[in-house]
C-alpha cells in the first residue's frame, strides 16, 4: 500500500459510524447487534455512504462498552458471531460499501490472556508485555502515594493499579481494566501486526485506531504537572510519545506493504497538533491517511471537559480554519462533529429548540464542505440530540460514573450541579440508542434497552424523515451527493472569508476555474454578511425560500456557484 498514487480513494468516501451496542437489536436481547446492523444497511447506503467504522465488536468484559478487548480475533456474544461478522462484510460489500473496523491496541483487557500472564511474576514470556514499575523508593507499595509516579488516568482516579503477585504497579491511562500495553517490546509489535493481517485477509478494508498516538511513552515516567483532579498530567510523556512515527512507519510495512490496493487508516490522536498531524498523514513518507484530531471538540472546555466555558463561531472558525491550512499542501483532514464520546453537536453548538432542523443543516453544510473526509455519527444524519436524563442511574458509561462518583464524594461538589455538567458533556449523550420509528424504544428493540431511548424519539426518528424531502435526512442525502458530484469540494484549496464575523461561517473552495462560496448564518439572529456574491447563484440552501437577498435567516445555509456563463473573474468574495 502506498499513500501516494492517484488512487487515493478514501479522499472521496463520506464514512458512517456506528456504534454497535445502541444501532439496532435483532435478537431481542436489548442490546444493539450484527444482525441488527444487516437488517439496517439500506438505511446506510440509501444515505450515499462509502465506508462504515464499526466500533469494537471484539469479545470484551464492556468496563468501557468494548474498548477493553479481552480477545482480537473473536466476536463477542452479546454482538453475534464471527460468522456472522463475515456475513456482514460480505453485505457491505454487496452494498458497494466498505468496512473498518476499531484497532485498540494501547491497551488490552484486564482479563486478555496476554495481561493474566503478565501480571503473574516479574519472569515469564510476556512479563514485559505491559508496563510494570516498582513502588517510589522509600514506599510500601500498595499504598496512597507510592505510585511511580503523580498521573491521573482518563477515567478519575490513578493510572496506575498495585499487583501483588509482581509486587509492581502496571499503567492504565483508561480504567484499571484497560492496561497499556508496552509497544517498547518487540514481540508485543509483531503480535499485534499480526492481527491486523489476520483481519485484513478476513476481507475488512481497514482500521480506526484509537488513540494510536499514546503507544509510545517517554521511559523517565516523570511526575506531571497537578490538574484540578489533584493528579498529574503524564500527556507530555505519551501524546506523540517518542518513537510513535517509527512504530507506526513498521506497522504500515507490516500489515499493509505487501499488499496492492489502498487500504483506510485513520488514527485517533487526542492532543496532536496540525503539524504532527501533517507529518503522520504526509503524501510521501506518512503512516496514516489521517487523523482524528481533539482541538475543536475541546474548545468548550475550560479545566477539563467537565469544566464548561461557551465558545463562539469565531473560535470555531479559528480553531478548523488553522487545520485546514496547515494540512493543505501535505496531510489530509478528517472532518467530524460527533462521534460516540462526544455530545451531539445540533445541542452543542446549534440550537435544538427553535432551530433544530436548520441548526443541524447549517452545520452539516459547513463541516461537510471542507477539505477531507467526511465522518457522520449514527443518528446525526436525523438530528438526534443530547438526552436529559434526570437521574444518574440513567448514566452507563464509565467516564461519566467515575467522575461522578469523584466529583460528588471526593470533591464535595453538589450533585445537582454535578448532573448539569453530565447532562451536557457526558458521552452517553451520543450512546442512546438509534431512533428508528415513533414505537416502543423507538424501534430499537422490542425488549428493554441496555440504556434508555430520548423520549423525543416520538417525534425525532428515521421512519419520520425518510420520505420528507424537507427533512434533516434528505438533507443529508443532497449534501453527500452534492460532494461526490463535485470535484472542487475534494481537492479544491480553502479559504476563509469573514474570520472575524461572530454569526457568520464563510470560506471559499477553488478548483481551476470551479468554486464554491460556503456561507451559513450560525445564529439566531438575521444577518446581512457583506460579502460580494455577483456572478454566483445558489446551488445548495436549507432555507425553504431560497432568498436571493444577502440578508440571512437564522441558521441558513447557502453553496454559491459561478452561475453558468459567468466570466472566471466577475465573481470573488470581498475578503482580501
Ligand atoms: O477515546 C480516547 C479519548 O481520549 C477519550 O477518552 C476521550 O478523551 C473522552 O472520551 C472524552 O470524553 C477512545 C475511544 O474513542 C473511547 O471510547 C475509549 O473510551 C478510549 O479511547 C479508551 O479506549
Ligand atoms: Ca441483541
């Protein structure tokens, strides 16, 4: 595989999450699964996708809904069968689709083989295979403040967990139930190579890796600067640790240099920045075709993600027009709002009241039409919002339990205050399950789901939206094959225009003598953008009547194109 050449088909591919647990139930057990994914591909390819990410469908304990694999290379129960996995590759591709899968290979389960052994004694084959350090000289291990060392893993609490058969700590930057696996050792490396081979000759065509950007960790484990949790901050020590780019370089050789054809790697990389990401996704000597980068969804915190501050369109603006730059003559982007850990962006940062269809359109307008490849989250394809849940017990998801837990008994803070910041920022908002009609548990299953439906799913659902062409989903719909009709929305450069408007998200898409002039009213109010549009007509608005007018209701959305005839140079916004 080569990341160069012209083949590079994925920068063309519109991508669909899904999140197996909360899409669809076949066997009417609550919990979401393959078949229930098969009876739904209709739905996924009607909507003009190219590639479907599964989330983790590997067996797993679920400490953390699969991202805690006890076994690659089967399927767990509660999804299916690995036959049934090859049935759904194989319905995918009969679909004209292409499937990743999730490679999350930072850490294993507690209960994988491989840490059952590790954690035996200090001497055996697999005791370096994570990464195991003795208490702080001076200490009795075992006890508060003999960890090697201050860090706080992402989950509240330490990220280290005391063994007392190795009389050592071992790392977990998640839950205790996910250690880090130790990528320094070579056969640690090639197990995982392995793997991947395996599943790439089992026919998927490609990988999401998560959090592929923590595998390296500088050796010294120093102490890290305190956070409010009162633990350190060990990112400095492994976002983009030391040796990642050279790990990654052997991983791409492994898994992919003996084969032909273009395979889809996308890394997820909390911290990167544009440049590191540039060099991670470069043409010539990349090791990924992008990344998932953190800058915009973090925006809105302030402390920690708990820590809320408002973020304006400018910030936004800033924020994605920065990455777009920096990753336009090297690099590629990928482009998402949501995905399972995030809140659902029409509550985030649109208005799910009164604007709720043309906020998630002006949205999906803006995010869609720049440079990269699309990802749309189950659901965001119909507006599905952040759920108000009243009650904790509602909560399932461990990120959000413990720091429930911390805030509430360890902290002190007020529960109800503390249920505020859940109810905004937890990712269960994004994790209830698909509302596919107005029925029972929305048509998720006819059994009681793992985790409850938004009661909007009354009203906010599939079957509803499915034959409305004013609906979010036709919208959606028009706007995947607006993208793959046209040629400057792939390789065509980006502009910015107005970066310091407030309301207002505009930029500019040139290919040749094509171009697209994107402006959408992210607001409110109404406003009159002064931009000068002569020589351009509307081709794509989610404004009922489509107004020739400059002004702007609130949350409309307009593509400009040259109107045909329309000399090259009559018509250019007035940004310069
Ligand atoms: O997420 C990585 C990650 O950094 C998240 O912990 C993120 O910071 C957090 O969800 C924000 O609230 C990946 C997976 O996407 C996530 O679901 C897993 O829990 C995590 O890795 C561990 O595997
Ligand atoms: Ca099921």
């Amino acid at each position: 595989m080569t990341i160069s050449g012209s083949n590079r088909w994925w920068k063309s591919a519109v991508v669909y999450q899904v999140y197996p647990l909360s899409f669809a139930d076949h066997n009417a057990d609550g919990i979401g699964d393959i078949h229930g994914i098969i009876d739904h591909l209709d739905h996924i390819r009607d909507l003009g996708v190219d590639v479907i990410w599964l989330s983790p469908v590997y067996r797993s304990p679920h400490d953390d809904n699969g991202y805690d694999i006890s076994d690659y290379e089967s399927v767990d129960p509660r999804f299916g069968t690995i036959e049934d996995l090859d049935q759904l590759i194989a319905a995918v591709h009969a679909n004209g689709m292409k499937l990743i899968l999730d490679l999350v290979v930072n850490h294993t389960s507690d209960e994988h083989p491989w840490f059952q052994e590790s954690r035996r004694a200090r001497e055996g084959v697999k005791a370096n295979w994570y990464i195991w350090r003795d208490p702080r000289p001076g200490t009795v291990g075992g006890e508060t403040g003999a960890e090697p060392n201050n860090w706080g893993g992402s989950f509240s609490g330490s990220a280290w967990e005391w063994v007392p058969e190795r009389g050592q700590y071992y790392l977990h930057l998640f839950s205790k139930k996910q250690p880090d696996l130790n990528w320094d050792e070579p056969q640690v490396r090639a197990a995982i190579f392995h793997m991947m081979n395996r599943w790439i000759d089992r026919g998927i065509d490609g990988f999401r890796m998560d959090v592929i950007n923590f595998i390296s960790k500088n050796p010294a484990f120093a102490d890290g600067e305190i956070l409010p949790t009162g633990f350190g901050d060990g990112g400095p020590s492994f976002v983009s640790g030391p040796l990642v780019h050279e790990y990654l370089a052997e991983m791409k050789e492994a898994v992919f240099g003996h084969r032909d054809g273009e395979y889809f790697t996308v890394g997820e990389m909390p911290g990167v920045t544009p440049e590191q990401a540039a060099r991670f996704t470069d043409q010539e000597g990349g090791q990924l075709n992008m990344v998932f980068q953190f800058e915009h969804v973090e925006l809105d915190h302030d402390t920690g993600k708990w820590d809320y501050k408002p973020v304006g369109i400018i910030d936004i603006k800033q924020s994605l027009g920065r990455w777009q730059d920096t990753l336009a003559e090297s690099g590629w982007n990928s482009l998402y709002w949501n995905n399972h850990d995030q809140p659902r962006v029409v509550s985030r940062w649109g208005n799910d009241r009164e604007y709720w269809y043309e906020s998630a359109t002006a949205l999906a307008t803006v995010l869609y039409l720049h440079r990269g490849t699309p990802y749309i989250y189950q659901g965001e394809e119909i507006g599905m919002t952040n759920v108000a849940f009243s009650d904790v017990q509602d909560f399932r998801d461990i990120e959000t339990l413990n720091y429930y837990e911390t805030a509430v008994n360890r902290l002190g803070l007020p529960s109800e205050s503390v249920l505020d910041a859940l109810r905004r920022s937890s990712r269960d908002n994004a994790r209830t399950p698909m509302q596919w009609t107005s029925e029972t548990n929305a048509g998720f299953s006819v059994a009681t789901p793992w985790m409850p439906v938004n009661e909007n799913h009354k009203w906010l659902n599939v079957a509803a939206q499915r034959n409305d062409p004013s609906s979010i989903l036709s919208f959606y719909k028009r706007l995947i094959a607006f993208r793959h009709a046209t040629p400057v929305v792939i390789d065509g450069t980006f502009e910015m225009l107005l970066p310091d408007d407030p309301h207002v998200y505009a930029f500019r898409r040139q290919l040749g003598d094509d171009k697209l002039i994107i402006v959408a009213n992210l607001s409110d109010l109404r406003v009159s953008p002064e931009l000068d549009l002569g020589g351009l007509r509307v081709v794509m608005t989610n404004h009922a009547q489509n107004s020739t007018d400059q002004e702007l209701a609130p949350w409309e959305a307009r593509v400009y194109r040259p109107s045909p005839g329309a000399g090259s140079n009559s018509a250019s916004a007035t940004n310069s």
